[in-house]
C-alpha cells in the first residue's frame, strides 16, 4: 500500500515548495453542478459488455444481468449522470434494434471498434434501467450521423411518451409500463468527423433540423445538447452559436489529453519524468479550451443560459500491448489521478458556463474509473479522486488566491500547485490541493477569508512511483490515505508531498 511516509521519504533533501493560499469564502461563486462529475459509457471494447453487463445468466454476480460489484462502486460515486451509447457509435446506432426479446434482436458488426460482434443485448430498456439503478441520471445520444429526424424523434416518444400511442405501447409490451425520465439527449456526436465528416456550416442546419423533432412531454423534456466542437476548433463554436444558439440547451466540447503527439501517445505505465510532464501541461489545456469557446458563447449567449458540456474528456495512450487494439483498454495510473484533479478543478473554475462533463469512459475504456477481468475488478486512482472529490458536487466556489513556483522538467514548465476549494452542501468548507511535481513536495499555508477555521480532516492520493497502478492482483497498492494538515492559529499548514493530490474538510 502506498504511504505517506514513502512518499515523503522520496523528497528528501529537496526543499519543499513554499506557497501562500487565500480561499476567498467572503466571495462565493457560481454553483459546481454535480453533472461536472458526469460519465460516458460506449459500445466500445468492454465498457459496456462484460463492463457494466454480463446478461443474467452469467456466474458474474449480477442484478437482472448488471454485474453487481461495477453497481455498487458506482453507486458510490454518486455518479450523476450517464451518457451512452456513444461517441462514434452514437451515429451507426439504430436503437429499434436494441428492443424486444434479446435473442431477437439483429446481430451487427461494430465497424468502429474492431468489428466485433454486437449483438444488442445492452439496448435502450438495458441502459435506462441501469441509469436508474446506479441513481443516475440518463443522456442519451441520438444519431445525426447515418439516422433520420424521424428515427431521433421516434426513439424520444418511445422513452418518454406516457399515451396510448402505439410507440409506447410497444415500450410497455417490451416490460416498461412508466415513461422513463429524459433529462439530456444529445443531438449529434463529433459531426465533423466520425459523426459524419460535416461542415460546421452544413451541421448548423442539420442540428436545427434533427433538434425540431424531439418532442417530449412539457414535464420530461430533455436538455438538447448541440454536437460540438474538436478541441480548439473555434470556427465551429461561432458557426454553432451564430446559427443556432436560440435552438440548443446545451452544447458539447471534446477534448482528450495524451503525453506526445497523436500518432506517438506514449504508455500508459512505464512512462519518463517527461511524458508525466507533458500529460500534465496538456491537460492544463482544458483551461485555455473552455476559456476561449466560452467567449465565443458569451457573445451570443451572455445570460449563460446554455450550457458547456465537455462530454468527452480524458486521458488517451496507445493501446496495451496483448490487447485489442481498437478496445482503447489502458492502465490507469497516479498520473491519470493528477490530470482528474487538474481537470476538476479547471471545471470548478468555469462553473458558471461548465455545467456538465463526462469524463472518458466510466469501465475499461480510455480513463476509466473502474477496470474489470472477468470476475474480478479494480478501482482505478481515477475512481479514487472522484470519491474524494465527492463533496465538490453541487458545493459552491469559492476563489483560491496563490501564486505557485513553477515544476519545470525539460521544455515543460507548468504550476506546481493547484487550488480548488467550495462551501459543500454541508456547510463545510472543502479544500482541493495538487502537488503535481513529482520530486518535491510543497507546504501550503491557508487562510481563510470570511469564514473561522474549525477542525481539519483530510486524505491524500500519493505514491513512490509515478506510474503507480492497480491491478488485478494487488487492487489497493493506490487508494486515498489519511492526511494531516496542522491548524496555526487561523492558518492551515500542508505539506504535500511529491505527485499527490490532498482533499482537506475544514469544520
Ligand atoms: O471515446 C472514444 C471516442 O473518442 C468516441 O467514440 C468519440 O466520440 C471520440 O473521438
């Protein structure tokens, strides 16, 4: 297991970081909507088959064919939000072909992931009853790609319509009596490409098109979520907003963080001092990518009315060696730790446009919170950093003021700390802390401006090595400690030690 005293004994002899904090309680910010702590789940490799299903006849314990460990830990997390079925997949998904008795429904090829056979077994009942029973909320994503208005608009009556229509009678005959809840549907994945290759120009009219048609009941009807831009495709955001902000709830972002360049990702363990610095700056980009596709949305949407969803984020590395390549199986280290609360944090900082986020993917895809084996599972350092981050869901901002040295590694050079703190929903005062260099550790001292300075708990996230890891074999060596942080006076002293991340509840 990895310990503190470990840790701290790696940074010996370097000096610690000296950093001086002020949370700002006597100026309250935006709320942290908890759907920033959401997920997405894709037909992809085993993220949804063998991931979250094994059918009810498996000798995976299960519920009603949900494996029952995968629930539970999820249910932890108080995931707030699921979105499925895609990515790519989202825009080659018929979902008439996801109903009905399972041993009938069409076999087809998934031609996006490695051609395997999908046999629809996880369809649209499998999915919303799996929301229901994780206590999530459901987003689905329809298909623009290769669907028709008329199929999106068929799919939102099949879910949601409480009439006699033959649509949702045939939703009852399948085993649902009640109309499910449909708070997001996504209207168009990636559209400029593997949504369909489009132009921003000619996706505009397509989603005002395609969005006109989902009608739902005046009390169940879901968020329209716009498909997004590619990273810092800005075009795309102008076009999107100019053309068809009046016509959106919503509107998503895609943003994915690897060590070097597209066609060299690096590894997922194994990794240099320099990969871990670089996977770091880039994840720091997300603040740059909001910042300026918010900007562009605040000029035609200055009331923040619309939402920013970063419904795609995450780590991306190559594939792991022995595995299916298309499968995007990786391991998941203290540096996929790192770039979570990096990236949490950066949410909470724009808490007033971000509204949502899904990180990439909830089960053995990309950064994963949680891998499985068969029978067995482990919780990833990713899953462990959003349960410590629990108590951020909903809490309200609070501004952090500091002035951080730099970690400099080669041609890298990035903050060595982050602060991220918020008044929770139960009253306390929770505090978020990165230490992301991984040779030093860094004291900081904290006062709190507007609010006295009670009791203080905390955990840390740390290891030895930088790519510590779970796996099946020994699944705690990484899992959040107890942390100590001293009261002096009004102040409070952390050290943090290297490559770590610390949550602290001040009572
Ligand atoms: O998450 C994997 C893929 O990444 C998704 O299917 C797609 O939307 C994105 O390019």
């Amino acid at each position: 297991m990895a310990s503190l005293a470990g840790a701290q004994a790696v940074a010996q002899g370097a000096k610690p970081v000296e950093v001086a904090v002020t949370i700002r309680a006597d100026q309250p910010g935006a709320k942290i909507n908890r759907n920033i702590y959401g997920q997405f789940a894709e037909h992809l490799g085993a993220g949804i088959y063998e991931g979250v299903w094994v059918g009810e006849n498996s000798s995976i314990p299960n519920t009603r064919g949900y494996r029952n460990d995968v629930v539970a830990a999820l249910q932890k997390l108080k995931v707030p939000v699921v979105r499925w079925p895609g990515g790519c997949f989202a825009d080659e998904y018929h979902w008439r072909e996801g109903i009905g008795p399972r041993d009938q429904r069409p076999v087809k090829i998934n031609t996006l992931w490695g051609g395997v056979e999908e046999d629809n077994s996880f369809g649209t009942h499998e999915f919303l009853d799996f929301a229901e029973l994780i206590g999530a909320d459901a987003y689905v994503a329809g298909n623009v790609g290769s669907g028709t208005p008329q199929e999106m608009s068929e799919w939102v009556e099949y879910i949601t319509s409480d009439t006699k229509s033959t649509l949702a009678e045939l939703r009852r005959k399948n085993g649902r009596d009640k109309a499910w809840r449909l708070p997001y549907f996504g209207v168009g994945n990636e559209n400029w490409g593997c949504g369909g290759n489009m132009r921003a120009e000619y996706f505009a009219d397509q989603y005002r098109q395609f969005q006109t048609f989902i009608r739902a009941p005046q009390d169940n009807k879901p968020v329209k979520v716009a498909g997004g831009a590619n990273v810092a495709d800005y075009h795309w955001t102008e076009v999107m907003l100019s053309q068809a902000a009046k016509d959106m709830d919503a509107y998503s972002l895609h943003y994915y963080t690897f060590p070097g360049r597209w066609a060299d990702k690096g590894k997922s363990t194994g990794f240099r001092e320099d990969q871990w610095a670089s996977t770091l700056t880039n994840a720091l980009r997300m603040d740059e990518l909001v910042t300026k596709h918010s900007a562009i949305m605040d000029k035609y949407d200055p009331g923040k009315r619309i939402g920013l969803y970063v419904d795609e984020w995450g780590t991306w590395y190559e594939p792991e060696p022995g595995r299916n390549p298309h499968f995007l199986w990786q391991q998941n280290t203290l540096r996929d730790a790192h770039v979570a609360a990096l990236s949490l944090n950066i949410f909470h900082r724009h808490a007033d446009r971000v509204q949502m986020t899904a990180i990439a993917q909830m089960v053995n895809v990309l950064q994963a919170v949680i891998l499985t084996d068969k029978e067995k599972m482990v919780l990833t350092p990713t899953y462990h950093v959003f349960e410590m981050y629990l108590p951020f869901q909903d809490a309200t901002f609070l501004p952090a003021e500091f002035r951080t040295p730099d970690y400099a590694h080669g041609s890298w050079s990035i903050p060595a700390v982050d602060v991220s703190a918020a008044r929770g929903k139960d009253g306390k005062l929770h505090i978020a802390l990165v230490n992301v260099d991984p040779n030093r550790s860094a004291t900081l001292t904290t006062k709190i401006a507007g609010a006295k300075t009670g009791n203080v708990s905390g955990r840390v996230l740390t290891a030895a090595a930088m790519d510590a890891h779970n796996t099946f074999d020994r699944p705690n060596t990484l899992q959040p400690t107890q942390f100590k942080a001293q009261r002096k006076g009004d102040q409070i002293v952390a050290t943090l030690p290297p490559k770590s991340v610390v949550v602290l509840t001040v009572e």
